[in-house]
C-alpha cells in the first residue's frame, strides 16, 4: 500500500503551510498570550519520541499491522529519538539517562518495600542525611521525571531491568507532584503499564530515587507546580519538604507560554503548534465538533490535510507525549488553564493521542485536558480530538 501524502510529510516533521507562514512565540504561569513576533523564539525543551515502534488494529485481540499510512505513532514516530545506548551504568550503584541526564538509583526499590507519600519523602531526607551513595541532592522525582522513564512500546520492567535497573516493581511509584484537583492526593506512575493517576497520600507505593546529572540530550521541563501541601491537602511552606512545589526541578516555563497566531496556538515550551478549536475543528467534509473513535480520529486528521485545514496538510493526532505536554501540573483544572491562554472549546475530559496501550492494544492513551490523569480506553470509545503540527520554520 502506498504511504499516504500527508503522512510523509508528518514524519519528516513539518507542518507544512500552504498560506503565509505562522511564527513562533512563548506564557506565564497564569497563563496569557501576545501577538505573533516578527522571529522564532529558541524550543527550550523538545518531546521525545515515546518508544512505540508498531501499529495496531483496533480491536482485540492485539495484533501488529502494517504502519504504512496509518498516522499512529507507530508510523510516525514524531519526537527527539532516544540516544544509543539510552543508559549509562555508573560505577557508583547509579544509572545515568543520556535523554534526559537525569542519575536514578540502579536499585528501582531502596526501601525494599512499600511507602506512603509522607514517608517516601521522608526517606529522600534520610537518604540526603546520610550521603547516600556519596550523595546529599537526592529528591523524589516529579511527575514529569519519573513519566520520563517510560516505554510506550511494551514491559516497562522487563525493558527498565534490560538496562541494567533492578528490583523494578510492576506497580505504582510516587512523584513529589501533588495532585492539584485535589491536594490529599500526589500523583503516581505504574512501572507496569505506565498508567498516571493521582492516589491518596495515606496510600502505598513504591519510591525511586534521582539526582540531577550532566545536561542530558533533552531536559525534562518543569510539572508548573509551585505550591506544598501536607496529605490532608492543606497548604503549607514549602521549605525542606522536598515536594515538586519546592524543588521546582526541570526546564523553565518561556514567557509568555503560548502565542495565538489567529486560528492556531503555538506553544513557545515545546514549538507545537495546536489548533486554538480544540474541540475537533475543521471543515464540514471532516464532521467537525463530534466525538470519534481512535479510528475515525486518525481518518480525520487525514481529512483535515486533504482538505487544507487553515493552510496546513500535515496535521497529526498528537501522540502521548505531546498531549500531555500541555498539562499544568499546578492548576486544579488544566482544561480552564488552556482556556486562559487563548484556547477555545476545550473538552474537560477525554482526548484521544496516536499511541497504543502496549498491554493490550485494542486501547490507546487517553488523556483528561481537565486534571491530566493520563490511562488506556478502547479504541472503539469515542473522545475528542485535538489537532496538532510542527512549524516548519
């Protein structure tokens, strides 16, 4: 089968513009836009590649199928690809991640159990007292860099632990990232199918340590977190609490974030750029402002390219990275957030991304524009869709 156009066009990365072409730009942490410049500002951080190198049918049971013109991201494979080898074994009991530059403990389990949120963080402290490891910067990671050591293609054990990782539980870890619909709860990522959930604080998980190595290819921005809470969810200071709102770790935020460019938004953190309609826009050929399946939102996006959609014809569905790469980890609503930025007709709930469930693919990432929790629905369920490009300039 003969790849389609616009697909060829999306994997050599441009978002081509048929009309006059858009710049770039960058927002506070409240949000607020400007107009276009007159020159592209410098991408602080870039996405990485999500891992996923296959396609799938949409429906069980999993099966690979051809990637050729499919727009998932398994075909496309849109992002900074990962360094070889990704990691380096140090001679310290520590592993190196040359993505993101980021030291994590070789043991993926120091406690040799499990924690609450209070006494994982607590442990860094100890860890931190003690030198561990001839170190006193250890922290609980974010929740941007702890999803930073995901696969999207298959056992995120087995693939941690071929690289020279031990004990990796197949369950959740903590972040130091309070869930900020609801401060008693932090955010946690499973190691099993990389699922991101908040979870109450009193709750089990595991903890991982890390420290902040070398610049790696690609810095892991900041979560926009900026507030502590204690687990019944009251503010509280900051200081020597080793939260995410504390330590702050990661790229900073340019500002201002986004720049509207009349009928699109680019994001100045990452060079994205999004339709300002994010709730499926398009012209009436491409049955806009519907729920679709993953299905029908892949022959969508290539709708909106056969027809020119505002001038572009690379249009893509936004892989897992990306989409979540619009999350504000500090609002209680992220969805109200992006709709203070200059976006319109954001859905609060459901968006569908190009990346498969690995564990069973009949599912894809879905993605909440309202507080960000980030699980696998069937394909066959149907989301929104929001469309997003590169800029090509």
């Amino acid at each position: 089968m003969k790849m389609k156009w616009w697909a060829n066009l999306s994997l050599l990365g441009l978002c081509t513009t048929l009309s006059p072409i858009m710049s770039i730009f960058p927002l506070p942490a409240i949000g607020h836009i400007t107009a276009v410049p007159t020159h592209a500002a410098p991408i602080p951080v870039q996405i990485a590649q999500t891992g996923q190198a296959f396609c799938y049918k949409a429906t069980g049971p999993s099966a690979v199928i051809n990637c050729e013109g499919t727009g998932q991201d398994g075909e496309l494979r849109v992002g900074l690809a990962w360094p070889s080898p990704r990691f380096t074994t140090n001679n310290d009991q520590t592993i190196t991640d040359r993505l993101t530059g980021l030291i994590w403990t070789a043991n993926a389990d120091p406690v040799d159990g499990l924690t609450t949120w209070p006494q994982a963080l607590d442990f860094i402290n100890n860890l931190n007292q003690k030198k561990h490891l001839g170190h006193d910067d250890w922290r609980l990671p974010n929740i941007n860099e702890l999803e930073s050591l995901t696969t999207k293609q298959g056992n995120q054990v087995d693939w941690l632990q071929s690289h020279g990782f031990f004990n990796t539980r197949p369950d959740y870890y903590w972040t130091s990232t309070t869930y900020a619909p609801y401060p008693p709860y932090a955010w946690s990522v499973s190691m099993y199918g990389g699922i991101v959930a908040g979870r109450g604080k009193p709750n089990v998980g595991y903890l991982w340590p890390v420290r902040t190595g070398e610049p790696g290819t690609l810095p892991v921005a900041k979560t926009g977190q900026t507030h502590c809470y204690n687990s019944a969810g009251a503010a509280i200071s900051c200081a020597g609490t080793g939260q995410d709102g504390e330590i702050q770790s990661g790229a900073a935020w340019p500002r201002p974030r986004f720049t509207d460019t009349d009928q699109t938004i680019t994001d100045n953190l990452t060079g994205l750029i999004w339709s300002k309609n994010s709730r499926t826009p398009g012209p009436s050929a491409c049955a806009p402002g519907t729920h679709k399946t993953q299905q029908e939102a892949l022959d969508y996006i290539q709708c909106l390219n056969t027809n020119q959609f505002l001038g572009r014809n690379a249009w893509r569905l936004p892989n897992r990275n990306e989409l979540t790469s619009l999350i504000h980890r500090g609002q209680e609503n992220s969805a109200a957030w992006l709709e203070s930025s200059g976006f319109r007709n954001i859905d609060a709930y459901r968006y569908w991304t190009s990346t498969s469930y690995a564990y069973a693919t009949w599912n894809a990432w879905n993605i909440s524009m309202q507080d960000g929790a980030v699980a696998p629905v069937a394909k066959k369920i149907k989301s929104s869709v929001w469309p997003v490009c590169d800029n090509s300039q």
